[in-house]
C-alpha cells in the first residue's frame, strides 16, 4: 500500500474503534513521506478491494447499531417537531457548537494521553531502547538525558523530521473529518433541545449566548466536560461508589436471599411439563427425559466433581509443599543436591509425603467416579431397541 495511504489509514485509526483495524505497520521514515496520490502497484491488486471491503463492513455495523438504538429509543414514535421551534433550537446549538469545538474537546481529553502514550512508545523512551537493546529499562532510566538521545539517534537519526512531517500530513486530515461531525451533532441536538424547551425557554437561552458571557460559555462549555478537573474529580468519586456497594453488600444479599429462585427442568411436575409441551410445540416425553436425565446428572456428576476437585486440591497442596521445600533447600545455594529429599527436613519430607499419598488416594478416587459417571451416562445415551 501507498505511503499515502498509509497515513490515512493512521488518521483513521485515530478516530476508529480499536476492534477496526490491525496492529499498524511500522512508521515510514522521514524521505519516503509523501502528500502525492502514485498509483497503485501491480503486487497490490486487492488493495482498493480490502479498503472497499473494510468500509462496506463498518457502514454495516453502523447501520445495525443506529437501528438497535432507533428501536431501544421508539425514534419512530417520536411526534413531529415544529418548524418554527426547531429553528430556535437551531439557533442555540450553533452557538452551543461553534466551528472547532469538536476538536477542542477531542484535544483536552485525548491530546495530552495521546502525546504522553507518543513519549512512551516512541524510540526515544526507556522502554523502547530496552526493547531494542535488550538492557533492563532500570538501568536505561539512570541514563542521562544526553546519553539517551545518542543512543536513539544510533537506531533513528530520523525520528524528529518523521514525527513533525506525519503530523504535518495528519493532523489537517483529523482536524478536517472533526470538522465534519460538528454539523450532524448541532442538527440532532437542535431537535433535541426543540423538544426539551420550549419557544419561551429557547428565546431566553438564545439572548443569552448573545450577550459577551454567552459567547464564551458557549465556546468552552463542550471542552469543559473534558477538562482535567473534571476527569480527576470523577475518577476519585469511583473508589466511594464501588465501597459503598461492597460495604452494604450483606445487607443487599440479605435482602435478595428471599426472592423465589428460578425453576429448572428437575422441579417442573408432569402436568406443568405437558403445559410446557403445548406451550414449545414439542412431545411431552421429550421434556419428561431431558428432565430426568437432569435429576441423573444432578446426582451422579455431583460426586464425580467433587472427587475431582479433592484430588485437584490435595495434588496442588502436596506440589506446593515439594516446592516450599526445594526453595528452602535452594536459599542456601544452587546446588543439585537440594532436590535430594535426604538433605530435606525431616518435617518438609514427612509433609511433603503425606500430601503425595492423600493426592494419590484422592486421583485414584477421582477416575472411579468418572467411570462410574461414564457408565451411567452410556446406560441413558443407549439407543432403545
């Protein structure tokens, strides 16, 4: 694919869902930028079709989601809204969204993450010159500044001129598909605040944004919800709620304890299964099986799980305790000599080997079950004659 269109693609994923698009490819360097369209290489024919494919796949899931939302919403059943109404609103949104604002709210909340994730991927930053080189990024870290940017510039003399030319190419082209949001966003929200408020209510919030205070509440109300102070003090509010929920926690689950639970095949009686049957369309005796073999289940496969678990439990127990002692063993040097069980004490060695008979006892427990369960179930599965 073309430079170009490579760094299309980039401007794109800045606004795309991460689901998308693919890891991106490696950034071109500085020489190979280009703002000139060349054609497209005879090694790249299904390059046009991919990009047409790639569009046609995420207008369609755009369309299903607007019609999910159209359907949760009853959009349709929304009554008409007054011309002369909507043109109030219409006036109010274009003061509440003046051209840029998009971009401006975009750029409080993403700028700044944006160019701190840049800093941190970029091969200027500790970590990338400990992926490059292999050196514990600790030890990179007590580099000085100088010494950091000698070594970047060994691996990419170019980054700078390619970060500012990208940027060059990019940024207009987001500022742009921006820019393109903003009319559809006053539309909808003209239509929304024409059937929020009414024409009294419109023509003072509209004498309002006409006044010098106006203006600038209305150039930065937008921007200001993703101000800083904003985020910070809403992301301290989380650990409050969600304590809140934990601390009432016994309370809640003892006020839900009571609810009846939810009915399984094995509770239903047989004439609510012959109801069942009319209800789904199905034979009555085709319920009454699927129901015992779920009372069968319920019986036999409890025992086999719980010796299963038994077994897992006392295997991991006596694997724990092997590798207690082995570190023991180990803190006092790097010797074969720590997993001879001679050199163990005599309390690991004993712990060690009751463990390791209840484990085997415990397995040994835990295959019986299952092919007592595995004849069971061949009994139910086999065919009548």
């Amino acid at each position: 694919m073309s430079t170009f269109k490579n760094l299309l693609l980039a401007g794109a994923m800045a606004m795309a869902p991460t689901h998308a698009y693919a890891a991106p490819k490696e950034a071109p360097i500085a020489e190979a930028v280009t703002v000139a369209m060349p054609a497209e290489s005879e090694s790249e024919p299904d390059s046009a079709q991919s990009l047409a494919d790639a569009k046609a796949k995420m207008q369609k899931e755009i369309d299903q989601a607007i019609a999910l939302i159209e359907k949760i919403f009853e959009v349709d059943k929304l009554p008409p809204v007054d011309p002369a109404q909507l043109a109030l609103a219409q006036q109010t949104t274009n003061a509440l969204i003046p051209a840029g604002s998009i971009e401006k709210m975009l750029d409080n909340m993403y700028g700044k993450l944006f160019r701190a994730f840049m800093d941190q991927t970029s091969s200027m930053s500790d970590l990338m010159l400990s992926i490059k080189t292999g050196v514990d990024s600790e030890k990179i870290a007590a580099l000085d500044a100088t010494s950091k940017t000698a070594i970047a510039d060994m691996f990419d003399p170019h980054r700078k001129e390619r970060e500012d030319q990208i940027n060059k190419v990019i940024k207009p082209l987001i500022s742009e598909a921006l820019g393109d949001l903003e009319p559809p966003m006053r539309d909808g929200l003209a239509r929304a605040y024409a059937r929020k408020f009414s024409a009294q209510q419109l023509g003072d919030l509209n004498a309002f944004l006409a006044t010098p205070t106006g203006q600038a509440y209305g150039a930065e109300w937008m921007s200001l919800q993703a101000d800083p102070e904003v985020m910070i003090a809403m992301i301290k509010a989380v650990p409050p709620l969600i304590n809140k929920f934990i601390d009432r926690g016994p309370e809640l689950e003892g006020q839900l304890k009571d609810l009846p639970k939810e009915k399984a095949m094995s509770d239903l009686t047989d004439a609510e299964l012959v109801k069942l049957a009319k209800l789904m369309k199905v034979d009555v005796k085709t319920l009454k099986k699927n129901r015992d073999m779920w009372n069968d289940d319920m019986t036999t496969d409890a025992t086999a799980v719980d010796a299963v678990d038994a077994a897992g439990d006392a295997a991991d127990a006596a694997a724990d305790a092997a590798d207690a002692a082995a570190a023991a063993a180990d803190a006092a040097g790097d010797y074969d000599e720590a997993y001879d069980r001679s050199n163990w004490s005599d309390a690991d060695l004993q712990k060690v080997e009751d463990l390791e008979a209840q484990a085997d006892k415990a397995s040994s427990a835990a295959y019986d079950a299952e092919q007592e369960a595995v004849a069971n179930a061949r009994k139910r599965l086999k065919p009548s004659t």
